[in-house]
C-alpha cells in the first residue's frame, strides 16, 4: 500500500520534532508543510478544527493529532520497524505512564486551553485563546516556558521544578541507555526534544543542567547520535535566536 | 494464569471510576480498597511514589498508575472479551485523541501538578500540593471543578466551558450509539464517569445539561443500562452531598 504522508509542523516546536523523530526512526517519507501559526492555514485548520494546533500527521488523506497519539500511530501503522512500546503491556503501561509524566511536568500539560479566570500567571496562555500573537505562544508551556519567559521568583520556582522533574527522570533511567532499555523507545522520543531547547532555558536560566542531572546529558547525547533524532532537532543555537525574537515581539523583557 | 488484582481508590473519584468500569467490563474480580486522601496508605505511597495518586491498578504485585493507562493496560491484558480500542490504527487514535480531549478540557488537564507563581485561581490546586487538605482535592481539576467550587465570573466561565466541550463531545457521538460506535468504549468509559457528578454541576451551577446537550444526557442513559457501568457510578446525590460537605470542610462557602 502507498503512502501519502504529510506533517503540519513548526520547526522549533518540541511537539513536532517527536513526529519528525518517529517518522525518521521508520525510514517514512513524508512532505514536511511549515504553519506559521499567526495565521494558520486552510488545512491546518480544517485537519484539526479542534485544536487548531501543530502537529498534525495527515496520512492518506485523514488526519491524527496530538503528538503522542501520532507517534503511538505510526508504531502501529509501521510496526515492522524499530518498535516504540514494547509488546508487554506491563512495559507499555510504564511508557506510557512516563510519557504522560512529561506532559504533566514538563509541557505542563493543557493549563493553555483551559483557560479560566484572570491568572495573571497565566495571562501568556489566556492570550493564547484570543488574539493572533497568543496563537505563537500556546504550544510552549508552563515548567519550561516560564525558565526563558519569566524573571524572579517565578523563574526560579520553574527551574526548581525542573530540575526535581530532570532527576526524578533521571531514577527512571537508572543505568540503562534509554528509556526503553537497550533501545530508542517511546518515552526516548516524548523527552529528547526538549534537549534542543536546553541551551535556552540554560542560558536564561543561568543554571547548568549537566551539573544538575549529568546522566540526562549523557543520554540526551547518545540520543542525538541517533540520524532520526539529529536530524530532526534544530539547532539549540537557532532555538535561542528565535526565543530572543519572540521575548522582543511580545515585549516580555 | 491466576490473577490477583487490587484496586487503591476512593469513592467519588471519576478516575477511579473509570478503571471500575474497565474492571466490570472485562469481567474481572478484584480486591477493592478504598483509600483516605487526607491520610494515605502506606500502600499507595509505596504502589505510586511519583503521583501519590488513585487510582492504581495492582496486577500479581505490580502498579499501574493514572486511569487512562490502567484502562488501556485492562484492554491489553484482557483482550478477548470486550474490546474498548479499535483495531484499526486510525480508529485508535482517534479514540485516544477523544479521551485526551477530555482530560484537557473537563479535567483541565494536570493543572494541579504544575505548581507555579501565585494565581489566585489556582490556589486550591496550589494547596494541594502542600498540606494534607490540599491531598483531597487534587483529583477534582479545573472547568467541571470550578462549577462547584466557585462562584460568580468564574463559575460562569467554567459553566461556558463545560456546555461548550460537551456540545464538541455531541457532534464527535452524532447519530451513533456510543462514542465507540455500536459498542461500547474507551472514550465511553473516559467519559461517563462524570455522569455521576452531572447532579452537582447542575445544582451549584443552576443550569440544565439536558436543555444544553440532549445527545450527551441520551448517550448517558444508554450507558447507564449497562451493569458494568450502574454498579460502579455512586449515585448522584451521594455525590452532591459530599461536595456540600467538602465544601463545608474547606471553608468555601
């Protein structure tokens, strides 16, 4: 069976690189369409009317959202190739239980569509659901947003959580290579993303993360000898140019 | 090959619920321990060290934590008889996509995990992570929650928000049966469970779900007629009265 493979992405989202990283891991062509999110495309918004959010893997012409619903289904659609989650469904559960932990943790889950009332901690995610500038904004959340978008004590709560997040990781690593054990697996792909945005919560943060979490590190770069995972990350640099960007348009310094 | 199963919950918890529904679904006997949030077990600390969370699924000895993993590890584990997932790759991620849609939406996601820097509206949830009150209410999140626990603007806001997600989840059920189509399923069970608080929402929030969403409270019914899922709902009022006592015992009045 051929397969049409299209990704709606932006390139420093962390979300879509775990895509780019699934679909490298499979060997898939596939057509990488770039959203710049100030305004939307057509397709964007009629693949996911929902959430109107990057990702989205258009496969044959349907649409799957949400990044680790996506790369769930390219394991299964590709099974044959590097599998992510391992077939035993205790091991699953785990993946996905720590994959979930990520979201929680780090992304801060969905505090941005939620909503609610006048937060101002939350005032960059409210504006996420109003005007055009927020729609830039609304995939990069809470623990890690607030490092390189915030100053003070507010800043300094996030880095902690960071870095109590890092190393709780960090035991569930414990002395294997990867996450999944002696592979590349599922929650390697949730997690390394974030390794292309470690220069920028490090150098706002002022703090090292190697020192903090040294095993991190050390995975994050057996990861990134991976093609599927080098490949598929920008630049920490270019991360950082586009951070600096993005504090000046939103008059955040 | 025997299975011992345990289940950690409490009572009015609509995660905890969910893996109830699984359970009777499947048809599996189990070991039902309720836990008190205030004071927990030993047990649960030690079953689920990273969350201290209900509900966890204890299977031969080992834990399974955070309901929608416990109910995918059910459907894997207990797979000959009532399948929640599809097959189909798509049709699963679709599936997961509904369910993650409405623990970002009613549940607010993991809001309450995230911590952060003093919002005023999120102090319930901040407290939770804080002293031993707080534990109780740390599974009772955002738009739903607020319908009880809040007033004026934001009650009113949350209301919104609810009547507008369940009015999306109508036009996801169309004319089918179930969100799983003619039967019964993950997003079924995924949802359902906040039947048993409908009684709540409308009564502190002064409004009607059946004016606003006449599909939702049909599809409601039909899943009430199922055992797996009337024996393991508590009854609306016991619900309603235990907010009026949480309420009560937090001084939210």
């Amino acid at each position: 069976m051929a397969h049409e493979v299209v990704l709606l992405d932006f390139w420093p989202s962390m979300f879509g690189m775990r895509v780019r990283v699934a679909l490298a891991e499979k060997g898939i062509k596939y057509e990488y369409k770039e959203e710049d999110l100030r305004n939307k495309s057509p397709l964007l918004l009629k693949m996911n009317p929902i959430h109107k959010k990057i990702p989205v893997l258009i496969h044959n012409g349907k649409p799957v959202c949400e990044s680790l619903v996506i790369v769930q289904y390219i394991d299964e659609v590709w099974k044959d190739k590097n599998p992510f989650l391992p077939s035993d469904p205790y091991h699953k559960a785990r993946s996905r239980f720590w994959a979930d932990f990520i979201e929680q943790k780090i992304c801060g889950g969905h505090v941005a569509q939620v909503g609610g009332g006048g937060n101002h901690g939350l005032l960059l995610h409210k504006v996420g659901g109003c005007g055009s500038r927020g729609l830039l904004l609304h995939w990069v959340y809470d623990t890690a947003r607030k490092i390189w978008a915030t100053k003070g004590e507010e800043q300094e709560v996030a880095k902690k959580e960071f870095i109590e997040t890092f190393k709780i990781l960090e035991g569930e690593l414990g002395e294997k290579p990867f996450f999944g054990g002696e592979t590349f697996g599922f929650v390697d792909i949730a997690l390394i993303t974030f390794y292309s945005w470690f220069y920028t919560y490090e150098t706002f943060g002022n703090f090292s993360i190697e020192a903090e979490c040294p095993k991190i590190i050390a995975w994050a770069k057996r990861c990134m000898q991976k093609e599927s995972v080098a490949n598929s990350l920008p630049d920490q640099k270019k991360i950082y140019e586009f951070t600096v960007w993005m504090k000046k348009y939103f008059g955040m310094d």
